[in-house]
C-alpha cells in the first residue's frame, strides 16, 4: 500500500496532528512542527531547503541553518516510516523535500474542497450547497496551524485560510437565509462577529436574518451594535449598504412619485444602487458624485468578461476593497501589471464585471496599445475615442488638448463610470486621461511598470499557483477530462509555466482534438525544444504576446535579453549580465532595469534576477534567429571565463594554493569586468553552483574544452566540503570527456583522480577504485612521478574504505617514504590517510603521531579544512586510547571550527566520536545526543547520495 492509499489524516485547522488509524505522530520541537507544516501546506509539491530556511529564521538563518533543516525533516521521515511503514510518505528531492499525500487527507484542502462544489451548487442546488457548507465549516476546531511558530510563508496560508473561513460562513448564512432557515443562520453569524466585529457583510446578513424572521427590534440593535463598533475602532460611519438596509427597516414605506411612474426605465438614485463590495460578488460602495446629473443613457463599451474567470482572489477582492475605500475627494484608480499573457486584461473585466451596478452610468474602453511603439495611442487620440464613447459629437471634441482634457473632466465629473485604459504605455499617456473629480474607477492594465506617484502600489500579477492552473485548464477542457488524468494536467500546467495564456492556448489545442487525452499534450509538450510552436491558437500565440513586450526595448536590453539565453542556471545577477552582453556593469544595470519594467525578467532579489521558463525559450529562440552562432559562442565563453577567475581564487583559498598545481588560467578575456567586481566568497559559490555545474556541461557541449575542466577542478574542494558528490561525479565525468578531447594528459590525471573522491563518499567503492587506478596508471606512465603519488594516496584510502587494510597501509607507506625522499612539502592528506589505516589496526601512538604532524602542516598553511580535519581524528584516537577528556575537547573544537565555516565534512563522524567521549566520561545523556545527530546526519548524507556507505563510517578521510 502507497503512502498516498493510506488512510493517513492531517490536521490543519485547530492545531497540527498527524494520525494513522489511531496512532498520532509526535511532532517534535516547535521548529521540527513548523518545517512538517511547511511541507503539509504544500502537499505533493517540492519545498526546497532554503524555503524552510527562509520559514524558520525569517530574520537571518544561523551558519548551521542547512543541517538543522535535514536533520528535523528526517525525525519527521523516520516518525512517518514508523507510523506508516507500508510507503514513503515524505522524500527528500533534489535539494529540498516532498510529502506524498493526497490533498484531500488533509482537513484544510478537504474544507476548501467542499466550499467550491458548494459554490459550483449554489445556483442549481440550494439546499445541497448548505450541507456541504455544513460540512466544511465543521472542520474548522479552531485557527489554522494553531500552536505552530509560523514564519512569513505559513502567516500567509493561515490568513487566507482565516478568511476562506469567513467568506464561507457568510455563503451559508446568505444560502440559509433564502431557505428561510433563519435561525441557522444566526448562529454562525454571531460566532462569526465574535472574532470578526469590523465585517461588514456579516452585520450586514445578521440583520437580514434578524429581520425576516420577525426580530425587527434585534435587526434595529445589530445595526447599533455594528455602527457603535466601526465608530470606536476604526472612526467610520456603516457602509452604505447597511445605512440603506436600516433606513429601510425603520422608516415606513414611500409611496412612488408621479415622475418615477412615468419613467419606470429610470435607474434608482445613487444612494439606493451604491452598496459595498463582498467577496460574494456584491458590488461596491461608491460616494456620489457632484454636479450634473447622470444621463438617461448607459453607454457600455467593455469587452465580454471570461465566463470562467480563474483564482486572482486576492487580487480581485484587494482591488474591490480599494475601491470601496476611494476618496470622496477623488476617484480609485488601479495599476494591474505583470508579464505578457499573465492575464491582467482578464483581471481587469472581471473585476468591472462586479462594479457595473455600482457605476451603471458608462462602462468605457480603450487598447492604448503601449506595447507596440508603432501604433501607440497618443493621449490626445484616446481622450476623443472615450469622449465619443460617450456620445460627445466630434463637433464639440476640442482640437486643443488641453480644452479637450477640460472636456473630459466635466462629463465624468456627473457620471459614476468605470473606465478601463489597457495597455498603456506608461504614465505620461495615462495622466490625461483621469477623472479629476470623484465617482469614477479606472482600471490601467500594462506590461511595463508605471510609477503612479499618487496612488498605492500596482497590482503585480505572478503567475499562476498550481491549483489555479489546474482549475483554468479544466475550465478550457473540461472538469471530467482533467479529473480523469490529474497527474497529466498537472504537467500540462507546468509546462506551460503556470502562465495563464499558455494554459488557456493549450487547453483550447486539447478542446478541439476529443481524441486526445491530457497526457497525449503533456507528453507533446514535456521537454519540447519547440514548445511555443504548440501554445497558440489562431491568432493568438505565447511567442507574440512575448514578441510584443519584446519589440518595446532599446537596443541594449534587446541584446541582453537575446543573450540571455545563453546562461544555463535559473537565476542571474549583474555580473553575469554584463559578461554575456559585453556591456559594462553600469549598463547593464540600466538594460536590466528596462526588462524588469516591461515583466520579461523579474528581480526576486536586489541584484537577483530570474527568467520565466517560456521566456527564456523565446529568447533562446530569437537570439538563434537574430545572433551569429559566433556571438553566442562569444557570450558563453566570456561567461565561463569570468565565473572562472572569480571561483578560482577561492578555491586557492580553501586548498592553500594547491589548485595551482593542477590548473593554471589564462588572462581574463574581460579584465575591465573583473577588475571592477568584488571578490566572491563560498557563499557565493554555494548561490552560483547550479550555474558552475550548468557551465562545465555547456562548455563541454561548445567544445571549449579548457575552461570544461578546469571549471571542474577549481570546484571540486568546495563541493567536497559541502557534500555535493553527485556535483563533483557530473562536472568532473564531462571534465574527463573535455580533457581526452583536448588531449591533455595531466588534465586527463586530474579529472580521473577526483572523481574517484566523489564516488568514494558515495559508497561506489568499484568505480572509485577503477578511476584512481587509472589515474596512478595513466601518471605513471606520462613519467609525473609527483602526481603519481598524489593519486596513490588516494589509493591506499580507498583500499582503506574496502577493508583491505594491509594493502591500504603498504600503499600508504610507499608514498610517505617516496615523498619524503623527494622534500614533498604536500603531506596534508596522506598523513590523515595512513593514520586511518593505522587506527583500524590498533597502532593508536602511531596514528596520534601522524594526526598531529597533520595539524601542524595544517596551520602552517592556514586551512580551516585541514584544522578541523586534523582535530577530528585526534580526537577520535584519544577517545580510543581512553583520554576521553581530551578527545571531547579536541571533537567540540572540530565541530565549532565546521560550524564557523559551514564545512560540513564528515560531521556524522565527528558527532558519533564526541558521543563515544562523553559515553566515557559518564555523560550518558549528552552522548546520546551526539550520537542521535550523527545518525541524523549519516542518513541524511546517504539520501542525498542515494545508498548508505558501506564499511561504516568513513571519519574525515580526505582525498589529494
């Protein structure tokens, strides 16, 4: 039985818990419950190790932020593996973490489940919706996520869910108000205003209830009590809608006026229509405007909103709430941004579609077209279109442009209009173009960021969560043929990059083949080279919608954006930008600044930036199109090169200068961008490693052999301290085909002698031992007795880990007397090696001998690594030798140095020789402890690495 079949409950609302049949999962530390609750918000979905890191310690995690996160996500895998033993239910993935659940054994998403059927009834089936409204709301034992320590990510999720709530408890008490259950529906209302006393359309519904079912006095004293609460906390008079609702329950009936029965067609007065926006799609409250009265006809020129309009709730009710809240001095105006085909202009409709009653005197239009500069609308053009909209004869639309602003102004200034200006170009062309009196909304709609210095901040749309995506693929498609191959659609979603147009063009390709199944146009579109050729339909195409913000750049960012392309890692920064566009920082900084403003890259971070998946395509695409092949080969090698000689002295650094023995760089091929740029750090090569391990694949691909290689080489310490094994594997196996092709022996040695370090950490013992025989071989016979030596070290260490102990110390001892013979200064990994071997075999005084010449060679060099190496296995012998007291302080000391640093190096080990110390010294308690990180931490490793090394532990074995 799957994880995903079993009958596993999660508790969301009222408190955390996880319970298999009758057993509860015990949670762990307040930290530990809020990483399960990450990845329980997140069901099926990857939570990378940095968005715990970031959930945790939101304020600025500790250097042992990294291994504090593996280790409280694997309690929870091993608490999950005992409580369900049949499946896998959380895994570790790539860099982060994945709970395999389904989303309907968790109360929260159940909930929200039941309240979208319960909508989806609403209009067929009244009395349905009720009891499924019932039902969800019963889930509810108290707040979300109660008792949890929630960081940023999880206030988020836990508000919206608070209001999720509320937005369905008004839904069942409006549904058991039109069933005439109004005593159901008081009691949910009430314990509603308990916690919610400033809801509006809750008071508003009490009363409502109050009334109907003949409690006139109490639907008076509701009204009290809600004017009495909005007046003491917020210093605000009821919405309109409740002032209109008492004045209605307490004032006797107006027999109609002679005028109003002789013009029925009339629209009632402003006070009467103007009501407040809900997230039940009431419209909104809007004050009435001054001067001449609203004309008799209604011109409406908004395009036909989506029928099947998609998530954007929060959006959608931020833009309804900002308009309820306009001045009774000015008229709301909202900014809607995002990238091309994020579904701005859809939001926009929509959003007018729920204020038409609101503002029923002209629902105006235009395409201002900002986004093509050749058919841009000047200022002067749109104001005659909307002024004819509203049936201004073109005799009486000023020529000058300033009168016919003036113009403009006065027939809104009677009317409460919606105006929606779309596409704009920027604020020059919108400014003319606002009412200047109150009454009116606008909604501009743009693919470029427009700076409004008298309103709020825009409405920036991303792209859509994956459950949007899925319900939007289901509205082109259909429900059933989406239910039917969940998995599939959910793949469909991501390829199109949760992009709106992109789904909606895909779904519409799916609509008209019946014969298709979901997975047939996943697979179409799943690592398609192509694939914007297959997301269009008719006129409409991903890749136009792109070339449209494309077109609008100058000549510098339109270079940057096509070169762009060449960079192979998800996210870049200034540097890299400058180097594969040739411009200089300053330029490239104001190139950036263009692409973010027209949403074709977006800046997650100052100085950060990231490319949409698709985009980055359509670059792709159109530099192959517009750039030489020469140009982009050009790009990516000035790329490589810089990263290069940015990595490279910090890989001096980490080794004390030995990389020099093995790779020698040529001058800079921009020594201006590299002299006017900081040096890095390995925090900084931790940020860009995607990035270097991407580039020796692609520098390999474009035959650049040289720079493949020696990128390898110049990582390999860093990824060997930090644990990235499967890095070193990948980047030195494409070294090893570079080097052969570039026909250099030594580089040859090299990558064949580290990859062997990397597969030994990982418990591959066979290839290990093939690729540093092959090393010692091929040095041997290029007469590089040195390097020879160097990998014969490693030999013995492998033989070493086999258990081939004998054959590990004779190796060990050739290579220490050969060096010795020759003045070889380089003893700092042969030393720790041989006094493994020695250790295995009991000869502690002899291995205690070594360990200490190692310490000292290790700070004559200066290197942190061969300190805190070397401290670690002295203290493991002295534990051994039964000196545990100086065994401890010698492990605490390895440690404070791994934890300075952030070496994560055989820190398992270091853990389990502290625990057996303090075993010795009686301190049970404490070495538990230390022996229950270690465990933590072996496991952890041997995930990542996919097996558990064989042999036990391999302590700090190092590699030359």
């Amino acid at each position: 039985m799957s994880a995903a079949e079993g009958p596993v409950q999660i508790q969301i609302l009222g408190g955390l818990a996880v319970r298999h049949d009758s057993v509860v999962l015990p949670l762990g530390t307040p930290k530990q419950r809020t990483v399960l609750a990450m990845l329980v918000c997140n069901p099926g979905r990857l939570v990378s190790v940095d968005q715990l890191v970031d959930e945790l310690w939101p304020d600025g995690p500790p250097q042992s932020a990294i291994p504090n996160v593996r280790t409280y996500a694997a309690n929870l895998r091993r608490g999950l593996e005992a409580l369900v033993p049949e499946g896998e239910v959380l895994a570790r993935v790539q860099d982060g973490y994945r709970l395999h659940v389904e989303r309907p054994a968790i109360d929260l998403f159940a909930f929200q489940a039941q309240v979208t059927e319960a909508r989806r009834l609403v209009h067929s089936d009244e009395t349905a919706a009720v009891e499924l409204l019932s039902k969800a709301l019963a889930r509810w034992r108290g707040e979300a996520l109660a008792g949890v320590a929630l960081g940023p990510s999880l206030s988020a999720q836990a508000a919206a869910a608070a209001e999720d709530r509320m937005l369905a408890a008004e839904l069942y008490a409006r549904l058991q108000i039109r069933l005439g259950h109004y005593d159901a529906a008081l009691p949910v209302l009430r314990n509603l205003l308990i916690t919610q006393p400033l809801r509006e359309p809750a008071h508003l519904l009490l009363m409502r209830a109050l009334h109907l079912r003949g409690d006139h006095a109490g639907a008076v004293a509701a009204y009290a009590t809600a004017r009495r609460v909005l007046r003491e906390q917020l210093n605000i008079e009821p919405g309109d809608e409740l002032q209109h609702f008492h004045r209605r329950i307490t004032a006797p009936e107006q027999r109609p006026t002679s005028r109003q029965r002789a013009a029925p067609q009339q629209r009632a007065a402003p006070q009467q229509r103007a009501a407040h926006p809900n997230q039940a799609g009431q419209p909104a409250a809007v004050p009435a405007p001054t001067g001449q009265p609203s004309p008799a006809f209604s011109p409406s020129f908004l395009p036909r909103a989506l029928p099947d309009f998609v998530g954007r709730t929060e959006a959608v009710e931020h833009l309804l709430a900002e308009t309820r809240r306009a001045s009774a001095l000015a008229s709301a105006v909202h900014f809607i941004d995002g990238m091309a085909g994020s579904g701005k202009t859809s939001l926009a409709m929509h959003v007018a579609a729920k204020l038409m009653d609101c503002f029923p005197d002209a629902q105006l239009f235009i395409d201002l077209k900002g986004h093509d500069l050749a058919e841009v609308v000047e200022p002067g053009a749109a104001l005659a279109a909307l002024l004819r909209q509203l049936r201004v004869p073109g005799s009486r639309i000023p020529a000058d442009f300033d009168e016919r602003v003036a113009l403009w102004r006065r027939e809104l200034a009677g009317r409460r209009a919606i105006v929606v200006l779309d596409n704009a170009a920027g604020s020059e062309q919108v400014l003319p173009l606002l009412p200047s009196g109150p009454g009116s909304v606008v909604i501009v709609t743009s693919r470029r960021r427009i700076t409004w210095l008298d309103g709020g901040p825009p409405v920036s749309l991303p792209v859509m969560s994956l459950d949007e995506g899925v319900a939007l693929l289901a509205s082109a498609v259909g429900a059933q043929r989406v239910a039917a191959e969940p998995e599939a659609a959910v793949t469909v979603v991501q390829q199109c990059g949760y992009l709106p147009l992109a789904i909606r063009l895909a779904g519409s390709r799916l609509a008209h083949r019946p014969t298709w199944r979901v997975a047939d146009l996943a697979a179409l579109l799943a690592g398609n080279a192509r694939r914007l050729v297959h997301l269009a339909s008719g006129d409409r195409s991903v890749a136009g919608a792109f070339a449209a913000s494309y077109e609008s750049l100058g000549s510098r960012a339109g270079r940057l954006f096509r070169l762009l392309s060449v960079h192979p890692g998800g996210y870049f920064d200034g540097l890299a930008s400058a180097a594969v566009s040739g411009l200089s920082t300053a330029e490239a900084s104001a190139a950036l600044d263009e692409l973010v403003d027209c949403h074709l890259i977006d800046e997650v971070k100052i100085g950060r930036y990231r490319m949409h998946d698709l985009i980055r395509q359509f670059s792709h695409e159109l530099s192959v199109e517009r750039d030489c092949a020469q140009t982009r080969d050009r790009a990516l090698v000035d790329l490589i090169d810089v990263l290069l000689h940015l990595s490279y002295p910090i890989a001096e650094d980490l080794e004390a200068g030995i990389v020099r023995k093995y790779v020698t760089l040529d001058p800079p091929r921009l020594p201006d961008l590299l002299a006017a740029t900081a040096p890095r750090t390995t925090e900084w090569l931790e940020e860009e490693r995607s990035t270097l391990v991407a580039l020796v694949v692609r520098a390999n691909e474009g035959g650049h052999h040289e720079h493949a290689w020696r990128l390898a080489r110049v990582l390999w310490r860093f990824l060997y301290m930090r644990g990235h094994y499967d890095d070193i594997v990948r980047t030195h196996l494409v070294g090893l085909d570079s080097a052969r092709s570039a026909k250099n022996g030594a580089a040859v040695v090299t990558m064949h002698n580290y990859v062997a370090s990397a597969y030994l950490r990982k418990g591959n013992y066979d290839d290990a031992l093939s690729h540093v025989r092959a090393a010692v071989s091929l040095a041997e016979q290029r007469g590089d007795f040195v390097n020879r030596e160097r990998c014969r070290v490693n030999l013995a260490a492998v033989h070493w880990i086999r258990g081939e102990l004998d054959e590990a110390l004779r190796v060990g001892l050739e290579g220490l007397r050969w060096r010795t013979g020759h003045d070889d200064k380089e003893l700092h990994a042969s030393l720790p090696n041989l006094g493994l071997v020695l250790a295995q075999l009991g000869r502690y005084d002899e291995a205690l001998r070594l360990h200490r010449l190692h310490l000292y060679l290790g700070r004559q060099l200066g290197s942190q690594f061969h300190l805190l190496n070397a401290l670690g296995h002295i203290g493991a012998i002295k534990s051994r030798m039964g000196r545990h007291d100086a065994a401890a302080r010698a492990l605490r000391a390895a440690l404070a140095l791994r934890e300075r640093t952030g070496h994560r190096f055989a820190q398992a080990e270091v853990h389990n020789d502290l625990g057996i110390a303090l075993r010795g010294l009686g301190r049970a308690v404490e070495a538990v402890q230390h022996h229950e990180t270690a465990r933590e931490l072996a496991i952890e490793a041997a995930a990542g690495r996919g097996q558990l090394l064989r042999g036990g532990p391999m302590r700090g074995l190092d590699l030359a």
